[in-house]
C-alpha cells in the first residue's frame, strides 16, 4: 500500500512555527491521515471506495461512540523547544514516544523563557495551581523581568564557570533554572494527541503550555482534517456533566434551581455557560458501518 500523502501537511513539515520567546513546534514527520482511519475501520486496503461524505460520517461515527483504535494508524511526530517547566508538565502524558536533549552529553544553550509582562499575573484565589486575570502593576512587572534577566545570566555565567573548572556537565547542570529551554523529538499517535490536546487546550490550562498545544493543533488539523473536524465537533466543543450535574439540567428543564452549591455550582455553571456559547455545525450524515 502506498504512503498517505497529505498535501496541507507535506506545506507544514519542517517548518518552525513560533512559540513563546524563543520556543518552536515543527512538525517532521507522519504516517497516515483521514484515509488511514477510514481504511483501518473497513479493514480495506484499497482507496476511493467511499464518498467524502461516508468518510467524513464514519469518522464522526467512531469519534462519538469511543471507537478509538483507527484514529492510533495516524502518527505524527513533533520536534519541539520549550522551557524545561513546560517539558515537566508536557511528559506527564506518557502515552508518547519521546528523546530530549542531554545534559551529560551536552553543554545546555545560553537560551532562557522570560514570559511577557501581560503574562505576570497575581496568583488565583479559587485556583491553587493558576494565575488570576489580574495582572501585576507595570513597575512592578518590569522590575520583576529585570530579576528574571539577572538570576538567569548569573546562574548560567556559574554553570560554564563550573565546567571550564572541569566539573562534570551532569553536575553543573543541576543549577540551571527551570526557564532554560530544553528540546526534544515527540512521536504520538493521533487518538493520544486528542487527548492531549483537549487538557492542554483547555482555557485552565497554564498558558505556557496551551500555545504549545494550539500550535500542535495546527499540525493534527493539516494532517487529518475530518478527523481534527470531529475532535473539535465531540470532544473540544462538547461539554460533560456529572450524575450531579444532570440532575441539575433535569430540575432546570423543570423550572426550579439546579440544587448545586459552592465549587460545584460555579463549576456547573461555566459548563452551562460553554454549552451556550457552541455554534451548532452541520452533522454528517449516518455511515455505512464496517462489517465484522
């Protein structure tokens, strides 16, 4: 069988596309798109055997009912620059084939993340783990750029003055900043992307990381668009309630209030917020299922 060729995602391959300060996506290589999954799920081999349409229904059929293992043909495989807190968060997803940067082998870049200043944000009161919208008075944000600049040269000047003593480079990087920027090679099938992509897309989702995702989301849309179509139609743009929640809808649909209090409340409220908000996009038509 011949190789899947993309045309939007063959534009795309190893090309650098920005990200923060001085971080990058790019795309090297992938195997499959939309034909590949269509194929997997009618376990043909041949091409052309199906209308766009049936495609596109079958893929939205397999994407809304949990019918994963098709979309796991289609691989994309990423090479990706970003500050080392970035790489910590990103490789809790362990459903990825991954080689980084050492720095055993290698003296690290003199290349540091220092964030904008609309980025220095006090931090949440209702979220531990975030940054508010607020952000911090301008002076005080450019005196705290200055404090990134400074401790990140100073601690690189002593990290190449520890090894130019002859200290061991898997010692003296020890003291290197979370900001310094490490790179790696990235490999994940198309199933696990989404997943990715829907936690690292998400509006609560720290912002260093969400534009990495957005620029990766580039990527999956160019490689296999049908599929991309239906990530966003079943799973970015859905919203899912808890037993709870449900009953809540239910009581509503009734007239009477939700009965939800505290955190829950405010939860499911910004979930009915983004049901609101969704543009109703057209539906494909129903899929001739594969047989078996």
């Amino acid at each position: 069988m011949a190789r899947i060729v993309v045309p939007e995602a063959e534009e795309l391959l190893d090309r650098e596309i920005p990200v923060l300060d001085k971080g990058f996506v790019r795309l090297v290589d992938y195997l499959g798109g939309d034909q590949r999954i269509v194929q997997a799920a009618r376990v043909s081999y041949g091409s052309g055997t199906k209308s766009f349409r049936q495609d596109r229904g079958l893929i939205h059929y397999l994407l809304r009912n949990d019918h994963t293992s098709p979309f796991e043909q289609v691989i994309l495989t990423f090479h990706c620059k970003m500050p080392v807190f970035v790489a910590r968060q990103w490789v809790r997803h362990r459903t990825a084939r991954l080689n980084e940067i050492s720095g055993r082998y290698s003296v690290m870049k003199d290349e540091f993340y220092v964030p904008e200043a609309d980025q220095l944000r006090y931090q949440s009161t209702d979220n531990k783990q975030a940054r508010s919208d607020e952000t911090l008075p301008s002076d005080v944000a450019t005196a705290i750029l200055e404090e990134f600049r400074a401790d990140q040269s100073e601690l690189y000047d002593h990290y190449t003055g520890m090894i130019d003593k002859g200290l061991a480079r898997e010692v003296a990087r020890a003291n290197l900043p979370l900001s310094l920027y490490t790179e790696w090679y990235w490999q994940i099938d198309l199933h696990n992307l989404f997943r990715f992509l829907h936690l690292r897309m998400d509006a609560h989702a720290q912002y260093e990381i969400r534009v990495y995702a957005e620029a990766m989301a580039a990527c999956a849309k160019a490689v296999s668009p049908m599929a991309y179509e239906a990530f966003e139609e079943h799973i970015l743009g859905s919203v899912r309630f808890s037993r709870a929640e449900l009953a809540g809808v239910a009581a509503m649909l009734d007239q009477k209030p939700h009965g939800l209090d505290g955190r829950s409340a405010a939860v499911f409220e910004q979930k009915l917020a983004k049901m609101r908000s969704l543009v109703p996009v057209e539906e494909p038509e129903e899929p001739e299922l594969p047989s078996g």
